[in-house]
C-alpha cells in the first residue's frame, strides 16, 4: 500500500489499491473512506491538505487530495457513472477492471478501449453539487485559515499552462498542446464525458477533436461565464462537486468542508455548439440538454474545477479560532471550550466597552448589540421561529459614515456578514430572492441565498424620497419576510418554495424603520467625533489582537449553549408579569413578556448562565425599561416617532 504523502498527492493511487485487492466486492469503498478518515486523525494532517480557498487553482496538482470550505448553492440533477468498467487490448485481448469512483474521465492504457458490453460493467449514480466560497465570509476568517495551513504547493509542472492555467478569458483563444503531448496523454486519457464516465474512443478520433477549431468556437460564449456568487464582489473558486455517499443529508445553503480528489481534466472543457459533433462526446441522454443547460452545467474545467467527494462535514460554524463541532453535549466535555467559558466575564466587560465606544458611548445601544450579536434561531414552533432578535438601531446620523464604519466594527467580530444601502435604486434594481432558470436549468443566487448565522446590516439612513418598482416591491417584502419569519421564498416561476434561515438583522435608521424588527433601540450618542473615519479605525486598532480573537470567539461560542428556565424561575416569571399587568394593564401585553424572556434568555447566556436567575430577570427588566424610557422621550422630541 502507498504510504507517506501519497494519499496527498496521488490519492488515486491509495483507491486503486484497495480496489485491487478488492475487486468488484463493495467493501472496498467503505475501506477507502475509512483510510482517509484515519489520515485526517494524525496529528495536524488536516493543515497540511491543500484548501481551494487559499490555494490557486494552478498550484494543485490535477488529481491531488484537496478540500474546500463553500456553500451548496445549487443541486443538479443525479447523474450515472461506470462504478466499474472493463478494457480490452485490441492486439492482446487481455482485459483489465478499472473502477470510475472519483474520476470524470474513463482511464484506459495504451491499445486499450472500453468494452460496454462486458457483463461486470456497473453503473451506479452521484449527486453533483454547485458550491461556492461562503458568501459574505469575513477577511479575518480567511486569514486565519491561511496562516493555519500548512500546505506546501508550488506551480504544477506536471501539465501544461494551456490546460490549467488560463483564465476564462484565455479560453477564448487557448493554445493546443504539442501533438508529442497530445500522443503522451491519449494513451491514457482517450475519452470521457461531462456528465460520467462513458467509454473510451479511439485516440485518433479524440486528438481529431481536440485539435479542431470546433472546440476554441465552442468556449467563446456569448457572456461572460457568471459563477452565480449571491454576493456582489465575491471572489474564490466555484466548484462542481461529486458526492458518491450520503447527499440526502445535505440541502441547499448548508455550509460544508470537503476533502476530495481535484478533477481538472481538459475534456470537462469540450462543449460542442454543434449537437451532432457534441453526441460523439456526450452521453446520449445528455443531448437532449439545450446548448445553455450545457454551456451552466459543464463550464470549463480550468474556470470550475470538479472535486470527487471522498468526506464531507456539515460546518456548525465557520469560526477558525473553535472547534469545528460545537454540539451541546460536546461543549460540556471540550477542554477549549470549558477553559474559555471560565474567563467569560472579563471578554464581555470588554466587549460592552468596545462597543460602547462603536456606538460613540451609548451603553445601553451597545448591550443591545451584544444581545443581537450572539441571537439565533433557537427552535421553530409551528411557522415561528424562536430566538430571532432583529435589532433597530434608531437616530443613527443621515446621510453619514456611522453605518459604514459601525458595519467595518461588526464586520471585525463576526464570521460572515453583509452591508446593504437601503437606496431606491438599489431595492428597484438588485436581485434579492433566488430563482429557478428553467432554460439552463439552474438556480440563479440572490443576495437572500446565504449561509446560517450570517450578519445583514441594513442601512436605512440613506433611504430618500423616491418611487419603488414592482422589483423594489418585492425586495421589501422579502426582507420583511427573512425579518419576521426567518425565511426565503425562492422563485420557481411557477411556484414559491420556502427555505427556513437564520440570518442576523441589525437595521439602522434615522427614525422608526420601514422594516420591522423586534426590539427598536434610539441611539443616544455621548460624543460626536469631528471624523468618523479617524475615530472608528483608532478604536480598531487599539484593540489588542488576541482581545479581538477573545471578541470573536466569545460571540460564536454563546450561540451554541444550552438554555433552560427552572419551574421555580418559571412561576416567579408569571407571578411577576401578572403583577405588572396589574400596574400598568394598557401598555404591558403578551408580547412584552415574550420579549422581556428573549431579553433575559440572551442576557444570561452573555453572561455564560445557562439558567435564568432571578438577578438576570430583574436585569432584562431593567434593560426594557431603560430602553422604553428612552423611546418616550424620543415621542415626546418627535410625535411621530412612535
């Protein structure tokens, strides 16, 4: 068995000794995926693995063990493959079983060609996944995870610039190998197709089409190629993604971390304008496709390359500085965890004076936000979400830097957000809600489509007078709904589809917001520095690192507590609401209450409390009442603010 650095570098090797040894029995599967699972166990070897998210695509070797920390965005259709496959010599007849697992192309030795009629053929099915890099993921984050891998890469030589080099746009005009090249590769590589492993042809038919201008026409598209990121600006490398085990368990913006084989082979490129000469390459089936199905579901493999899934982890969180798993259970037994929550009232102290500072010296703003920063969706009880706590942050300065910055001071603290300007123009005209493109047959992002635990920050102070569209219509209604509900009604054309999230919203406003939120705090700002830019990246850089890290690792682990309410807490919660109905039975309802136990909920988890106690009701009281004193006064400057 191969051993070493092997299964780093040629991974395929390791499958196709088990397989040897194997054979056609199934077992071999399960002992490949239990071999890399042991890899991955010794000590750091997950830093020493290539990530796509930090490496360019041209220093990974082309069927080399990668993974790739991304975002499901799109799911295509399952699509089959030749488990197994047998070759015949044509001078010899000697055969030979090959298996296809982890691989697009058909692999076949010098002479050799697939016979499709041999009885041990087998053809079984995968998923393809279209994964993006996490959108909105924090700079921060991608530092960490760079200064932590342990990689080491360097340009591949082992194939040439043409066929892995190139951007998009170089493949346009790409250059043809060397037919010495061309000679060398065919023996080994005769045919395959985009959607599995087919058979093999002649190699002369292969270099034939390779070498015909057919091919480069074929690459230039009419568009640019859209990778369909949900967030503007994004960069990273898109992903086709081959699951072989288990894919019923994943969905649609689930955020994953895979380990698998780097599939970059230059057939994957191949797309034929012409039907009949594309019927040479691809599987019958697959002709019925329209020419744009094709040109989304098959981009060229230098621009999306493929990954043969060989492990795949749903990620809790993205959080480099924790553990990936952070399960109830596993926090109590985590030395990490358990050592950190031991200093937890110190971190919090800091954060309230951090942010106090952010917030230009407003305390009571600033305990608001650290109870939104660690909110989440705790439970769904029937069509409500529980633990949603949208904040409005009201009297922020108009048409001023305060957002952007506050936003840059989120931005350090958390590990995935996003900042929207609430103009006219861009509710009319940007893209919010994802939506099925039945024509390519592919779901098309909107800035809506994002992962779990991810910030919005909306800005709402630079809302002016103007017409809404329909469009910006239905963009406000989506943002009300993801605020309300903690979902996104995604277009099917034909139908409406609900996808269940659990975004962060913070919305800051001049007055009451447009949206609605859960708790509405007006800002009351001790100082106003004469430059905001100036003031905001001070504050930011007098924060010691390892204090920032305490921050970030403070806000990420809270989420993930347990949480309980005792019967005797209980009881003194409803005698206590009773009697404040008792006092003030106009203004104090149910949904007070419920507030007011969302408050204390999140006031004792930022503490590291578990279990409400009479000291934190009596605080989230407090809180209330300080914050609904302040919005009185606020009614009483302004008479419509209320």
């Amino acid at each position: 068995m191969p051993c070493g650095e092997d299964w780093l570098s040629h991974p395929l090797g390791i499958v196709q000794g088990f397989f040897a040894q194997n054979g056609v029995n199934p077992g071999w599967e399960k002992k490949v995926i239990e071999y890399f699972k042991e890899k991955l166990k010794e000590n750091n070897a997950p830093k020493w693995v290539p990530s796509l998210n930090e490496v360019p695509l041209h220093y990974l070797k082309p069927n080399s063990f990668v993974k790739f920390r991304c975002m499901i965005q799109d799911m295509f259709d399952p699509e089959f493959y030749m488990g197994v496959y047998e070759t015949v010599n044509r001078n010899t007849k000697a055969r030979v079983l090959h298996f296809g697992k982890y691989r697009d192309v058909a692999e076949c030795g010098p002479q050799q060609e697939v016979d499709l009629n041999s009885p041990r053929t087998t053809t079984l099915e995968r998923q393809t996944f279209y994964c993006v890099p996490v959108p909105g993921e924090s700079t921060w984050v991608k530092e960490v995870y760079v200064n932590t891998n342990q990689a080491r890469v360097s340009p591949s030589t082992s194939y040439t610039p043409s066929r892995h080099k190139r951007s998009y746009e170089d493949d346009e005009d790409m250059d043809l190998q060397p037919n010495k090249q061309k000679e060398q590769h065919a023996g080994t590589r005769q045919a395959g197709s985009v959607g599995g492993l087919q058979w093999c042809g002649e190699p002369k038919r292969l270099e034939t089409e390779a070498s015909s201008g057919q091919q480069l026409n074929s690459l230039n598209f009419s568009s640019p190629f859209d990778l369909n990121f949900p967030l503007p600006g994004e960069k990273g490398p898109a992903c086709l993604v081959k699951v072989y085990e288990d894919w019923d368990c994943f969905k649609v913006n689930d955020v994953l971390e895979l380990y698998g084989i780097l599939s970059v082979d230059p057939v994957l490129s191949i797309l034929n304008n012409d039907e009949r000469d594309a019927s040479s390459l691809l599987d019958p089936m697959e002709c019925t496709d329209t020419a744009e199905e094709q040109r989304v579901h098959s981009p060229p493999a230098s621009l999306v390359p493929r990954i043969h899934v060989v492990l795949a982890q749903k990620l809790q969180h993205i959080n480099p500085l924790l553990p990936a798993c952070l399960n109830k259970e596993e926090s109590k037994t985590c030395k990490f965890v358990s050592s950190f929550m031991s200093e937890l009232s110190p971190v919090r102290a800091e954060l309230l004076g951090f942010l106090t500072h952010a917030l230009l010296g407003d305390s009571l703003a600033a305990e608001y936000l650290i109870l939104h920063l660690i909110s989440t969706v705790y439970t769904r009880r029937d069509v409500l979400p529980l633990g949603k706590f949208t904040v409005n942050l009201s009297g922020c300065p108009r048409n001023s830097t305060f957002t952007e910055h506050l936003y840059r001071i989120i931005q350090h603290l958390v590990p995935a957000s996003f900042h929207l300007q609430m103009t006219i123009a861009n509710m009319n005209h940007l893209k919010f809600i994802p939506h099925k493109d039945y024509t390519a047959n592919r779901l098309v992002s909107g800035l809506l489509q994002l992962p779990s635990n991810t910030s919005l920050v909306i800005d709402e102070t630079l809302l002016e007078q103007g017409q809404l569209d329909t469009p910006g219509v239905h963009n406000v209604t989506a943002l009300s709904n993801l605020i309300t509900w903690q979902k996104v009604d995604y277009d099917f054309s034909y139908h409406q589809m609900e996808f269940p999230c659990n975004i962060n919203v913070f919305i800051t406003s001049e007055g009451r917001s447009l949206l609605p939120a859960d708790c509405r705090i007006h800002l009351q700002p001790q100082l106003i520095p004469p430059n905001m830019e100036e003031y905001m990246n001070s504050l930011l850089s007098a924060v010691l690192p390892s204090v920032l890290n305490k921050f970030r690792i403070y806000l990420t682990l809270l989420r993930f507590l347990d949480y309980s309410i005792s019967d005797e807490i209980t009881k003194a919660v409803e005698d206590d609401f009773v009697e404040m109905r008792k006092n003030d039975p106009q203004s104090i309802t149910a949904d007070d209450l419920h507030q007011l136990l969302i408050v204390a909920r999140f006031l004792s988890l930022s503490a590291g409390q578990t279990t409400l106690s009479r000291e934190r009701w009596l605080r989230a009281k407090q809180l209330e009442s300080l914050r609904r004193t302040r919005l009185q006064q606020q009614k009483c400057v302004n008479g419509n603010e209320l």
